[in-house]
C-alpha cells in the first residue's frame, strides 16, 4: 500500500517523481478534496480512496498530496 503525506502545492497537475507522485488541485470554495485511486482504467470502484487534510494538504486554494510508491500511469481522480 502507498504511503501519503503532505506533497507540494507546484507544480499542479499530477507530477511523477523517483520515488512516487505529488498531486496538486486548485480549488477556491471546496471545504474537502478526494483522491481516488484506481487498478484497471475499466474499474467502476476505486482500490484506494485518501482524503486531504486541509491542515497539512492545503495552501491557499491548493490542495496536494505526495503518495510514495504510486507509479506513472497510475489511474486516478479527484
């Protein structure tokens, strides 16, 4: 299972690194942000579901996230 933390707020976008990924959103009036992870690209659920915590996953109307392990091409949304 992948391991997430607090990842920075740039570059936005999903951004692949050595060792995982760091996910960036904007959003100015959500009060709370998903990350949905998925298998298959054909899954209707997904396999890991992490929530943002706005204390330690948000800057100003960014909401990121670092999930380590996570591979390029994974399949998510938010």
């Amino acid at each position: 299972m992948e391991a997430a933390g607090p990842g920075k707020p740039f570059p936005l976008g999903a951004t692949p690194c050595a060792d995982g990924v760091n996910f960036s959103v904007f959003s100015r009036h959500a009060t709370g942000v998903f990350l949905c992870l998925f298998s298959h690209e054909h899954d209707d659920e997904p396999s890991r579901t992490i929530e943002f915590d706005p204390r330690t996953n948000r800057t100003g109307d960014l909401w990121h996230m670092f999930v380590r392990g996570l591979k390029p091409g994974a399949f998510y949304l938010y």
